[in-house]
C-alpha cells in the first residue's frame, strides 16, 4: 500500500470516528424525557401538557411510563387523554395542605399517572397527553420526576433537579417553568385560596428575588444550550479540517519528484 493510501485511510478512519462521537454525544443530549410546553402562566387554567419519551436503546422498547406529579404545588383537576396501545393507571394522594377554591376545599390530588402496554421501539417517540383545571401560583418551578422502564428490564430514572449556574444533569426530570404572566389577571381569578398562601402574602421584595431567580435560571439554560451548539460545530469543523489536511499532505507527497 503506497504511503498516500496509508495517510488518507489513516485521516479517514479518525475523521470517521471523531464525527460519529459528536454526532452520538449530541443525539444523547437531545433524548431526554421533556415536557411540553416548556412553560405556562402561574394559576393557569384548562390546558394541556405533554410528555415526550423517547427511545434511547437500540436492541430494546420503552414498554412503561411512570410520572409523578408534585404534591407540595399541585396541579387541580388532572384528566388523561387516551393513548392507543397504552392503559394509563392515575393514583390520587392524600395532600398535606388542602387547596381551597370557588368550588371548595381540595383534599387529594394526582400525585402519579402509569402508562403500560404499549411499545416504543428505537428510533421513536410517544407523547402522553395530560390535561389539567388548574396550576399553582405559589412557585416558579415544577418537576415531574419520571421512570421510563425498557423491555430488558433496564430503568431509567429521569428524577435529577437541574441548578441555577451548574451544567445540565445526566438524567434531569422534566421541568415546568411557571411566569408571572396573568398571575394578577385571568389565570389567578379561579385560584380561590391558592392565591390567598403564605407565598402569595410574602413581602414584593422577596416576589421581586424570585422573579430574578427564574430569569437567572432561564438565561443558564440558554447559555448552556448555546455553548452545547457552538461545541458540537467546532468539532464538525475540526474533523473537515483534519480531512481536509489529510488530502493536502497526500497531494504534496504525490507532487515531489
């Protein structure tokens, strides 16, 4: 094999190698279990969330689903929409504080709803639809902690809170993001004594640190997402570089006498 064919198979096989390590590292990136959408307004009413899960395995099905909703901030009146192939078990919780609204006195709440029976294979996607009455408006935040259990039997436990300033978790749970929007407006209107809480009587002050809080967090996402692209493009340039060096130093070892 003459030393031009060495150097390009040589330059080829890293530049191989090197691209399908950015490519699968940036695939891993983008398969966690999200929800959507990525935020509402706090005291929001009659809407929808949806639960992505994608299949990560190669040689194996997501064949159950388990979320679990919080308890401390809960969400009122949680209805599931029906998913073909899949039966969904809803468990209702006993709450420490009751809820009280215009329509009385909220006791127990869906703290976890089980998808099983259905199949998502590799390559694939399922959302699951949950409806909901009504949000808290005493929190900026919600995770939904979540198990995403695979036909070998491996467990995936979606369930790590993600940090203000610190980079992504391996495994985050999904989170909602909750704004200040319509707080004062429509979406507060029908929070009866949800919006009459400690929280809601603290000082503007700290209302005004937690408001900071939630952009702080905003941005750190951003940025971290930000930074995500910016590497994976420095490595896709990287290796047409090397390739590109490659065939330079095979042309000029063919030019010589």
């Amino acid at each position: 094999m003459s030393p031009t064919s060495t150097i390009l198979r040589r330059t080829g096989t890293v530049a191989a190698l090197t691209l399908a390590g950015v490519l699968a590292a940036a695939g891993a990136a983008s398969a966690h279990v999200t929800v959507h959408p990525e935020s509402y307004a706090k005291g929001a009413t009659d809407g929808v969330l949806s639960f992505r899960v994608p299949n990560e395995e190669d040689t194996a099905s997501t064949t159950k689903v388990q979320v679990f909703l919080p308890t401390d901030h809960p969400l009122l009146g949680v209805l599931v929409t029906p998913q073909a192939g899949w039966t969904a078990k809803v468990t209702t919780t006993r709450l420490k504080k009751p809820v009280k609204t215009d329509d009385g006195t909220i006791t127990d709440a869906v703290s976890e709803i089980t998808w099983t029976g259905g199949r998502i294979r590799h390559g694939e996607f399922q959302d699951f639809d949950v409806a909901f009455g009504q949000l808290p408006d005493d929190t900026g935040r919600l995770s939904f902690k979540t198990l995403q259990t695979y036909s070998d039997g491996n467990v995936v436990r979606w369930i790590e809170e993600a940090k203000a300033g610190a980079d992504e978790p391996e495994n985050p749970a999904p989170a909602l993001r909750l704004t200040a929007e319509g707080a004062g407006g429509e979406a507060a209107e029908g929070s009866g004594g949800a919006a009459g809480s400690d929280a809601d009587q603290a000082a503007p002050s700290s209302a005004s640190s937690s408001k900071d809080s939630e952009e702080s967090t905003a941005s750190d996402k951003a940025s971290d997402s930000t930074a995500r692209s910016l590497g994976t493009a420095g490595l896709v340039v990287g290796v047409l570089g090397l390739i590109a060096a490659g065939f330079t130093i095979a042309r000029g070892r063919n030019a010589r006498p």
